[in-house]
C-alpha cells in the first residue's frame, strides 16, 4: 500500500483504521486459510483478543468516511474483482509456522472440528 497514490486526506481517514485496528501485515485481516479478509477486518470491528503492544496508541473506532475509504482500499487492492464475499485474489499460501500461538480457534476441515487453543 506504501506504493499507492494516496491523496492526504484519504490517508488520515485510512490511518485511523489502521490505528484502530492494529494490524501490522495483511494476515492479520484475513481468514485462518489465507483465503478471504475476515468480516471483522472489513467492518472495522476491532477483536479483544487480538494482540496489541502495550505500546499501540488508544484510539477511537473510525468513522462512517474512514470505513468506506478502508473497504475500498481492500477491495482495490487484495479482493477479487466482482467477489462479493471479500475474496483475496492471490491468496496468501503456506503458514511459516504451523502452529500459530495468537490464533485462538482452529478448524479441521476433514472432522468438522472446531478447537478452542
């Protein structure tokens, strides 16, 4: 995103959901498969259990303008045109690690389990 044309005043509309939210990589929005930018990502719906340095700034959940200007960014840039269910358009791939000690839930597709970590 660092490369966009970005006009300032869309950019401090961007910034606030991004202070908001605290998310550092686009990972960070998207589902457990790499595969679509969670619902609470695209709302702006800030999780309690997402981890924050003590050291992130307390900030006020964006508003109406800041919201638009973000689904609009995501859409532009990672969602696959014309998806309506915020697909990415190249998903993300392979974890690094495969136990991720942040995530707090996991699937298992082949039992249809859902584990609490």
């Amino acid at each position: 995103m660092v490369n966009e044309k970005v006009e300032p005043s869309r950019r401090k509309l961007l910034n606030e959901v991004w202070l908001f939210m605290g998310f550092t990589y686009l990972s960070d929005m998207c589902n457990a498969a790499g595969t679509h930018i969670l619902p609470e990502a695209w709302n702006c719906q800030h999780q309690s259990h997402t981890l924050r340095s003590p050291s992130s700034p307390n900030s006020k959940a964006p508003g109406r303008q800041a919201k638009a200007a973000w689904q609009s960014l995501l859409q532009s840039l990672f969602i696959l045109p014309g998806h309506s269910h915020r697909q990415l358009a190249t998903p993300l791939g392979e974890w690094l690690t495969p136990l991720d000690s942040h995530w707090i839930w996991w699937h298992d597709p082949v039992t249809d389990t859902l584990w609490e970590h």
